[in-house]
C-alpha cells in the first residue's frame, strides 16, 4: 500500500513512478501532510459530461478499512462519484473534472498518473455480475496475468476465491464455466476475481440489486469480513443496507441543475438517527426519494 512504503522507504519504486508520473513530487511528501488513516481525499471536486455538470463542489475523506456508502436517489451522482475513484470515467470521451481527489496523498488525476494501475489497486465490482465465458479458474486467473503478478498462480485463485467466501462452493469444478453459477455466486466470482490482483480498494456499484435475499445477505456478510483488510466504498439505494453494513454514509441529492451535491456525510448511526441537515432526515425517512 503507498503509506506503508512511504513510511518504511523514502525510494520511489517504479510501481509508484507509473501511478504518480516521475515528474511529480515524492509519495513521502504528500502523505506527509495527510492523515495516513485517509484513502480518499476529495476536494470541491466537480465532474461534467460535456456541458453537463453531474457533480457539483463534492468533499469529503473516505478512511482506511472501513466501509463507506453513497446514498441518495436516483440521478444524484452516486455511481459517477465511484466512477470517478477509480478513473472509469475516462472512458467517456465527453468527461471532465474540476477540483481534486486524492488517494494516499497523490492526486488520481494529475498528469503522469497511470489510469491501468490506478484501476489496478482500486477494482470495482459491478451493478449486475458480470464473469467472463471462462472457467471459474480462469475468471480468477486472468487479472493477475495481466499484471504481471508472479506466484503459485493455483494458490492465488484458492485465496481469492476463499476470500470472497467461494472456494468451499466451487472447489470441485474448477473448470466449469463462470456462467453456469448462480447469480450470488457469480457476483462472489466477481469480487474474488477483483482480489486476484490484490487492490488497495474495492468499489461496489449497486453489488446487490439483481440478488435475492439471501444472495444479499451473504455479499453483505462477506463486505464486513473484506473490510478488515479492504477499504470499501458502495452505491446502493437500499437504506437499510448501508445501515446494516456501512461504517460511514455519504447522502447526496440533485440539485435543480440537476448536478449532484454531497448533502451531508458522517458515521452512519449518526446520519441515520440525528442527521445534521433536513434533507438527510426527509430521505431516510420516505418523505422523498
């Protein structure tokens, strides 16, 4: 992880010289001047699709090995925000950004950062389970081969796959298709296959909306075990899921522009009994949404 590697050793490793470009100011300095518990720093950060403002002044600090979510209703920018942490934006030719957003000190969007590593150490899971037409092996296999990532690669694929609380499921059929689990099952690939390259991060975009009850309540069982090593960060319109699972809650609305603004953020307890703004208590309670 960069803070650790700041702290234990000043040297730039050419790993971090991808993410932060070799122009750039040394890791070491900017943590420095940032608490090493916080992962995201986001600051009057603004996000735009052409003359489209999707994203209006957002700030706030997303801490280290915790799970955070973003709430809000539909259209208020949520799954653009988790977008944006990890550069999947830039995909969208007509996407921009003001303002800044930090992780472990070093901005994600300056020139010289490497958007593959940056997706690399922040993986996302997505809305509806997604495993490539390959066997369960080669779901888990195929990420660290791309890296580059050297090892027992039959051990990696077990310790991903048992992280993501699969193996005892699938350890026998290795070499059946991804696509013939079920839907819970297949969303467990997809955060196993996320781990393979051992990120930093997972990002979580609506992980249980296509999932029945049960499947829900596994994902969210395994997001709690994740985070003793993870940061989490999740999208979900399900308040009683980011109550159940979420250290910290982020509640943003559309604003009449239609960009989305942070309302508020803070530990979620806090947020769900005594939130500080109206709007926040109007929500959670049903009066809109």
């Amino acid at each position: 992880m960069v803070v650790k590697m700041a702290v234990e050793d000043t040297r730039v490793s050419e790993r971090e010289r991808r993410l932060m470009g070799a122009e750039t100011v040394p890791a070491s300095e900017r943590i420095a001047r940032l608490d090493g518990e916080i992962v995201f720093d986001v600051d009057h950060f603004n996000a735009y699709y052409g003359t489209f403002r999707a994203l209006y002044d957002v700030g706030f600090q997303i801490p280290s090995r915790k799970i955070t979510a973003l709430i809000g209703p539909s259209g208020c920018g949520k799954s653009t925000l988790l977008r944006c942490m990890n550069r999947m934006n830039d995909l969208i030719t007509s996407f921009r950004h003001e303002g800044s957003m930090t992780y472990h000190g070093i901005d994600l969007y300056e020139r010289g950062v490497d958007p593959v590593e940056v997706r690399r150490r922040i993986g996302m899971v997505f809305q509806k389970p997604n495993p490539f037409p390959k066997s369960i092996y080669e779901n888990i296999a195929f990420g660290p081969r791309v890296n580059g990532i050297k090892g027992n690669m039959d051990e990696m694929v077990e310790r991903s796959l048992r992280a993501a609380a699969l193996w005892d499921e699938v350890k026998d059929k290795l070499g059946q298709s991804g696509l013939a689990l079920s839907g819970g099952q297949q969303q467990r690939l997809c955060i196993a296959r996320a781990l393979a390259v051992q990120p930093d991060v997972i990002l979580m975009d609506e992980p249980c909306s296509a999932l029945d009850p049960i499947a829900t309540l596994k994902i969210e069982d395994l997001m709690k075990e994740l985070a003793r090593d993870y940061t989490i960060v999740i999208v979900t319109h399900n308040m009683q899921q980011a109550a159940r699972v979420a250290d910290h809650t982020a509640f943003l609305m559309m604003r009449p522009d239609r960009a989305g603004e942070l309302v508020e953020f803070g530990d979620t307890d806090t947020l769900f009994t005594t939130p500080r703004d109206k709007r926040t208590e109007d929500y959670i309670t049903g009066r809109f949404g």
